[in-house]
C-alpha cells in the first residue's frame, strides 16, 4: 500500500479514537489544539491543522504527518510498525479518509487467535485512569492484548514476564496468558542497579513508578532503581535469583498474610539483603492503594 494514501488518515479522527478530544478551536477551525499525548501537558500546546491533517507539538518542537504521529505515540517504533497499528486503529474507527487505504497485513498471522498491540484502547486506558495509572506510566510498560475466547473476542491490559507470558487484567478479569514468571524492568540495558525494587503486582510497580513522576518521597526511594514484579506471591523461590545479585532489595509487597510470608522467604534466602518497605504505606494494603489513598480496614 502507497505511503502517500495512509497519510490521508485521519489526525482529528485518530485522536478521538484515542479518548483525546481538543481544548479549543481557532476561529476559522482549521487549527485544533489539544494537550499532547505524547507528555504531560497542562498547556494544551499540541497543534493539529485540519486542512493540511498534520500535526505541531510546540512543548518539543516535533511534528509532521499522522505515520510521524504513528511513530511518536509507540515511543520511535519503526515504519512498519507504526503503519501496522495506524491501519488496526483506521479499522476500529472508521475515520474519514480521502479514499480507500486498502490492506496493509504484512507481518500479521491470520490465524494466530492473539494480538499484542500498543496500549491504546480508550477502555482500557480509561481502567488504568480508574486506578490512578497516567497514559504516560501505562504506555511505556504496558500494551493490549486481544484474543478469543469459545467465539468472543476479549481485550485486556497486558504486562510481559521474563519467560515470554503476559500477565493479563481489565476491569473483569485477572490472569496469565503463556508461562507464568516474574518480570524484570532493568533501568539499563548496559549494567544493573546496586539496589532493586520488588514488587507483588505490576499494578504496584505502575503505582510506584507515577509516584517517582509526582516527586513522592514518602513511599519511593531517593535513587532509582532496577524494578522486579513477582507477579504472584508463590514466584518468591523461582525469583530470588535474579534478586539475589543486587546488593540490596526494598520489598514493596502487600499488607497482608501473603506479602508479609512472601518477604520471610525472601529473609530466609537472601539474609541481610532484604529490605521492607511495607510500612511506609502500613495504612494501605498495597503500593496502589497508597497512591489511589484507598484506606484499608483494620
């Protein structure tokens, strides 16, 4: 399929579909102005000009037409990349476009019943918001999977673990899709971290790192760190290993029977290494809860 048709698609119609609609319009309405969603913007100095379908970020100074747009919102992913999602997206909302972008199902197995895409879904996006997640945290660690289920077609949140499984959540539903296994969110490719952080849930690690962004030194660490999710409570004894090669590790699990075992066990393998840190948020039952100030009962 011809570049030039898939720049025909739609700006105003992309970012409606993406739960984005403009703070004002200019006079004539040619140019719409939005807060970007590429980062935090109070201002709402993101441009899109109508008439020409392209697009300005004023706050840094990048722009052009909706694959430039394409590439920007999945973090500089390639051409083919962002073409594949720009169609799916076109596809979802039927967006007004100049003529027939036709097919673009290069790369896409037909008969997989699984599809990982950028976490873009306004539901979903809307159910990370309802647990106090920001886009900017969601889309950098998460994506969406949709699959099917006995003729239905579901979608969900999705978190990828070290052995190639996603964890898997909406409002509905929690689970494991492929091998279940802890995850790993190094700060570097290059070398790791003297000190990680370990966490139960990647909710609580999506939770401590919006906290980092909002200058919380109640609950996080003054330095940054390499992040481990258990993703269950029974992965202690598979996970320890690639905990132990830290110098130290501040546990953020939960309040509760299952967290406060899962920290023993962590003692009782890695004596003097282990650190928790459950009782700067002891009010709350986990990491989340502290950042959504959802009290627990006592």
């Amino acid at each position: 399929m011809k570049v030039e048709k898939m720049r025909l698609i739609s700006i105003v119609e992309l970012l409606a579909h993406l739960g984005m609609e403009p703070v004002y319009r200019s006079a004539g309405g040619s140019q719409w102005m939005y807060h970007s969603p590429l980062r935090p913007d109070n201002n709402a100095s993101f441009s899109v000009s109508v008439r020409k379908n392209l697009w300005h970020d004023y706050g840094t100074d990048q722009g052009g037409n909706v694959i430039d747009l394409a590439i920007a919102l999945n973090g500089g992913c390639s051409f083919h990349e962002a073409a594949l999602w720009l169609v799916d997206q076109y596809r979802a909302f039927k967006g007004k476009c100049l003529v027939d972008i036709g097919e673009y199902d290069e790369g896409y197995n037909r008969e997989t019943d699984i599809k990982v895409l950028p976490l873009t879904s306004y539901y979903l996006r809307e159910y990370m918001s309802s647990r106090d997640i920001p886009d900017v945290i969601a889309q950098r660690y998460c994506k969406e999977i949709h699959y099917w289920v006995q003729g239905r077609q579901y979608y969900s949140v999705c978190f990828p673990n070290i052995l190639g499984g996603l964890e898997v959540r909406n409002r509905s539903f929690k689970g494991c899709q492929g091998t279940k296994g802890p995850s790993i969110v190094p700060l570097s490719k290059e070398r790791r971290t003297d000190y990680c952080c370990v966490f139960e849930g990647f909710f609580d690690f999506l939770s401590y790192k919006t906290l980092e962004m909002k200058g919380d030194k109640e609950v996080t660490q003054p330095f940054p760190c390499d992040c481990i999710v258990l993703n269950s409570t029974s992965m202690v004894q598979k996970t320890y290993p690639f905990i132990d090669v830290y110098s130290k590790a501040f546990c953020y699990l939960d309040n509760d029977d299952a967290g406060w075992e899962a920290f023993k066990k962590l003692e009782e393998l890695m004596p003097g290494k282990v650190e928790s840190c459950s009782s700067r948020y002891s009010s709350y039952n986990d990491v989340n809860d502290y950042l959504r100030k959802r009290v627990r009962f006592l």
